[in-house]
C-alpha cells in the first residue's frame, strides 16, 4: 500500500520465480491453515473413540465409557490429551478423519487400482462424468440459444427472462430425486435423467451471462453494422457473438461445476451403485468416513479439472482472438 | 408496435377460430400448439404496451400452466408421471397442515437458522481477513474454489455429526452458504478506490470508521450478491440434507416419500411451497437490497 511505484511499474522486470511466488505464497498459507485447523479439529471429534481405543489397549483412564457419552469431545479431549491426541489420526472409522488418512485412500482407489475396477475411484468418476458433459452441453447449448432469443425479441425479454431467473429460485437440486424416479418408471433409466438435471442447472448462468455479453456491443459498434445494412444475422455472427466470449467463458465456467453437482445429486436417489454420489451414499449407510471424505476429494478434484480445461479453452481462444487481457 | 389499436382483437379472433378448428379437426398436440401460438400472439400484443414489465412474464406463467394442465388432460398423462396443475392444487389445499409443519421444519428451523449463521460469519470472516492484503490473496482463491465445490456432499457426514434434527440441517446450509458469502464480501470490500481512501485519510477516520462509511457502503452489491445466491443455496441444502436422514417432518423427507409411495400430486404441491419460499426469500432480498444500494448503477438504471 505504502509503495512508491506507479501499479504494475515492475511488473516487466520481475523474476518469474517470484511472481509466482507471489501469487502462491497467500494460498498456500491460506491451505496450510485449514490443514492445521483440520489437524486440530480431529483431536477432539474423534475423543471420545480414541479414549475407548486407549482403555481397549489396556490404559487406565478416570472416566468410564458411560461418563464419556455425557461429555462433550472437547472436555474429553481436555481430560485425556495423551490417549486423544495418540489414537486421534489412526483410526479405522474416525468421526472426522485426519487429512493423511483421506490422501492415503485417495492415492489407494486411483493409482493403487486398476481404473476399470469398480474399487477404483476414477472407475466411478468416469460414470459420473459422462452425464456432467452431456448435461452440461445440453444445457449450455440451450443456454446460449435462449438468450439469443432473449436478446433479439423483447416479448421473450419480458416474458421468459423473469421465469428464467423465478427457475433458479426453486431447489431444483431437492426435486432431482423425484425426476430421476418418475423417468425410471417410465423406462428411462442411466445417463439421460442425470444428464437433464445436470443441464437444468448449467442452463441458467449460460443464459444469463450470453444475455450480457451479447449485449455488450456499443452502441456505436451497433450503429457502425446498421450503417453497412448488416441483417441481424450477420449483427449476431459477426459482432455480439465474438464479443460476447469473455462471458461465455465466466459462465460456463459456473455451469461445470453446476453440472458435477446435478449428476453427483442425480446418483442419490436410486441407489446407483456406480459413480462418485453413489460412493458418497454407500460409505453413508456403513459409517466409511473415510471412503466420504475420499469420494467428496475426488469431486472437488474432477471439479477443479473441468473448471481448468474451460479455462485452457478460454485462453487459447480469447488469446487467438486477440481478445487476451 | 406499429399496429393500430383493433388489430390485436383480429389477432384474437383468429386465435379462437383456430383453437375451435383445431379441437375439431386436429389431435391434442396440434391443439396444444395453437393455444401456445395464440397465447404466445397475445403476449406479443401485451409486450408492446404499457405494464408489461409485471403483465409479460404473467401471462407467460398463465400460458404454460394452461398448456400444461391441456397436455395432461388431452394426452391422458398418467397421474404417476405428470399430474395437472388442477390435481397439485387438490393436494395443496387437503394437505395445509402437514406442508405448514415441514415448511416450518425445513424453511424456518433448517434453511432460515443456518442461513442466519452462515452469513454472519462469512461476512464477519471477510471484514476481519479484508484488513490484510496476505489473507486476502490467499483465501479468494481458495474460496471461490470452495464455492464451486459440490459441498451438498458433505451433507451424510453432518447429518452423522449433527444427528436427524433440524440442527444437522443447519450446519449443511451453514457450511454450503459461507464461501459464497465470504468471497463476495471479500471481494466488495476490496472494490474501494484509492481516492476514496484518501479521502477518509485526509479526513482522519479510524479504521472502524474507514469499514463503516466507505467499505462496508461500497461493499454492499457484491454483499447482496452473496446473500442471493445463499437463499437458494440454503433451500436446497436443507431438502437435500433431509435425503441423508431426518425426523418423520420436513419438505426433503415428504418428497422422497411421496415419490416412494407414487403420489405425485403431493410431491409436486411440496415442490410448490419449495418453489414459493425460494421466489418469497429471493424477492424479499431483491428489496431490501434496492432499498439499502440504491445508489447503484445497477439499481439506478432500472428507474
């Protein structure tokens, strides 16, 4: 704050190292504190296990079992800290495993098996990928279609865009249980009912953000293609469409991950045995908190991997339409 | 709109005959088709005139229930796949009392509390982390990570933590409300100029006062930002939770019910109470917002 320099002055002169340096070295930070915390918090949410555990292993401890279950995992943890802290990160189904524990599982169900094993964590993220990328094309396909719409006819602006904005109020995400129920007794069963609650969420950030940037022209620019006589069609290609890009981008970014969660949601309900939400419910019904835990790492990474490839797409784009920042 | 004033009474007109003619001539879909095409020519008239800002969109709503309960009836929908808006209207009216408890159960004491909490302490973890530029830098990133993550996923391992109770249901909206609140905030309170902050340097102001009447003001949009996407997330946080477990009341565990035992037209009058309380959170926040920012472009320029 208190700098001399003009913003950004350096920018040109500064080592790569330290830029990056620069960028990582808050979010690093910013993780190692969550991991610590998570360290922390483990001790006492598994207290009153690792304290059973240590008496099992034939320790003399001054409360009873019975005592224990009265006592809050805080004071159990102050009563005991040797036991909880000893038996805190080991065990087999901890309240709140220990971040160790879950990488091990992780590393253990991706790369220790083989990926077509139905033990395999990429086996079931695979299952549960293939309805994201159809719903999410569905929906953002119709996305960008509807807000052409929107943008060229002021009947749909008024009468569609508030029931578009009225849908994402509605949680759509409570009622998927109920569409995935009715198309199965229907006879639609597998990728197709995960893949519309998948586009039914993806569907509205790409509306609202094409809206925007195909409104983003100015006037000007506007003007300049009415004076060459362009038809709306050739407005539409050769001018919103370029420039609505960057929004394009910012939204369908949003609309992936939407799109995890719809298909992660849409594997609740008819107890799939495949695929991430199913790992979620099985390790649900028998107390795996650790297969959880796993199973919710693993959707935050497909998450965080589908988020980084639209962006991939959005550089190399944006830069070869000269549009990079 | 160039026509004169009869000419939508021709358009009309002609819609009725094509409507009769249809119902004699053609099958249920072509009928459904005109009555869309007819609607559809009204509301063009009606877009054109004044107050089609409320009139537009509430024709459009009428238009595809009307469409809706015609499908069902001329297609002879099965009531286990579609059931008319008429027969979720029975259902909602026979069944007040048990989807005022579950609304109750699951608005009121699930989503309302854990929204309370969760953007309490989203924004007071922003206006403590916004102070230092460090923290800042570090945790927007891994916020708006956080935010995209399907966090619904955590909600069997807080329903085990928290027990079946309304609680549990709480500590999942609390945990899906807090990164999107807090990156916003963040995010706000950082979207102050450097004249501006000169400014109430030059005036003396104390931190306390430079967060009261200059970040916290201009920080306000992006807040509200937040708090928007929060009430939706809350909603669907509470239902889903319910899925995991969750006493013998609640909208989630009267859906997943309701679907068990086939009897949709309560299913969908849950869904409606769902889709009301969402649009009444929704809209009460919108208000509050135009009442709190309205010096903003965004506000002012619908004016």
């Amino acid at each position: 704050m208190t700098d001399i320099t003009a913003p950004g002055a350096a920018i040109g002169r500064t080592p790569l190292l330290f830029r990056i340096a620069h960028a990582a070295g808050p979010i690093l930070a910013v993780v190692a504190g969550l991991i610590a915390f998570w360290y922390l918090a483990c001790i006492p949410m598994n207290a009153a296990q690792s304290a059973l555990e240590a008496e099992r292993a034939g320790a003399e401890l001054t409360t009873t079992a019975a005592d224990r279950r009265t006592m809050s995992g805080l004071a159990v943890a102050f009563e005991h800290p040797t036991e909880a802290v000893a038996h805190a990160f080991v065990q087999e189904r901890p309240r709140l495993p220990a971040p160790h524990q879950v990488m091990v599982e992780l590393w253990d169900t991706t790369v220790g098996q083989d990926p077509t094993s139905r033990r395999s964590l990429v086996f079931h993220a695979g299952i549960t990928l293939g309805p994201t990328l159809l719903g999410f094309a569905i929906g953002s396909g119709l996305g960008i279609l509807l807000a052409i719409g929107i943008v060229h006819s002021r009947v749909m602006d008024l009468s569609v865009m508030p029931w578009a904005i009225a849908s994402q109020t509605i949680p759509i995400l409570a009622i998927a249980p109920m569409i995935i129920v009715v198309l199965n007794s229907v006879g639609v069963q597998g990728l197709i009912p995960k893949a519309i609650i998948s586009a039914y969420l993806s569907f509205f950030p790409v509306t609202v953000g094409m809206v925007k940037g195909l409104r983003a022209p100015s006037q000007s620019d506007l003007d300049l293609m009415r004076t060459w006589n362009a038809s709306a069609l050739r407005t539409l290609v050769s001018l919103r469409l370029p420039s609505s890009l960057p929004y394009l981008f910012a939204s369908l970014k949003i609309a992936i991950a939407a799109a995890l969660v719809g298909a992660i949601i849409g594997e609740l309900p008819t107890g799939a045995v495949r695929g991430l939400g199913a790992r979620l419910l099985a390790g649900s019904y028998y107390g795996q908190t650790v297969q959880i835990w796993s199973a919710l790492f693993g959707a935050a990474i497909v998450a965080a991997g589908l988020v980084a490839l639209v962006t991939g797409i959005e550089r190399l784009t944006l830069r070869r339409m000269g549009l990079a920042r | 709109m160039t026509r004169t004033d009869r000419s939508w009474l021709v358009w009309i007109l002609l819609g009725a005959l094509l409507f009769a003619g249809a119902a004699l001539w053609l099958g249920p879909v072509a009928l459904a088709l005109v009555v869309w095409l007819a609607l559809w020519g009204l509301n063009t008239v009606v877009a054109g005139r004044g107050g089609a800002r409320f009139l537009a969109p509430v024709l459009f709503g009428v238009t595809l229930l009307i469409l809706w309960e015609l499908t069902v009836r001329l297609l002879e929908v099965p009531t286990v796949i579609l059931p008319a808006p008429s027969q979720i209207a029975q259902a909602f009216a026979a069944n007040t009392p048990t989807l005022w408890a579950d609304f109750v159960q699951t608005v009121l004491k699930g989503a309302l509390t854990g929204w309370l909490i969760g953007c309490a302490a989203g924004i007071a973890t922003a206006v403590l982390v916004a102070r230092s530029d460090f923290l800042r830098r570090g945790l927007l990133p891994v916020g708006n990570f956080m935010a995209a993550l399907p966090i619904v996923g955590t909600a069997p391992i807080l329903v085990m933590w928290f027990g079946f109770g309304w609680e549990s249901k709480a500590a999942v909206v609390v945990v899906m409300v807090f990164f999107p609140v807090l990156v916003n905030t963040v995010a706000g309170l950082a979207d102050t100029q450097a004249m501006q902050r000169d400014l109430m340097r030059t005036y003396g102001a104390s931190p306390v006062q430079t967060l009261r009447y200059l970040a916290l003001p201009s920080a306000l949009p992006f807040v509200f930002n937040g708090l928007k996407i929060a009430t939706t997330l809350a909603l669907i946080g509470a239902i889903v939770a319910e899925f995991f477990g969750s006493p013998t009341v609640g909208m989630g565990f009267r859906i997943s019910t309701e679907v068990g035992r086939l009897n949709l037209p309560m299913v969908w009058a849950s869904i409606t109470v769902a889709a009301l309380a969402g649009s009444l959170s929704y809209g009460l926040i919108a208000l509050l917002e135009a009442r709190l920012t309205f010096w903003h472009p965004s506000q002012r320029a619908r004016r």
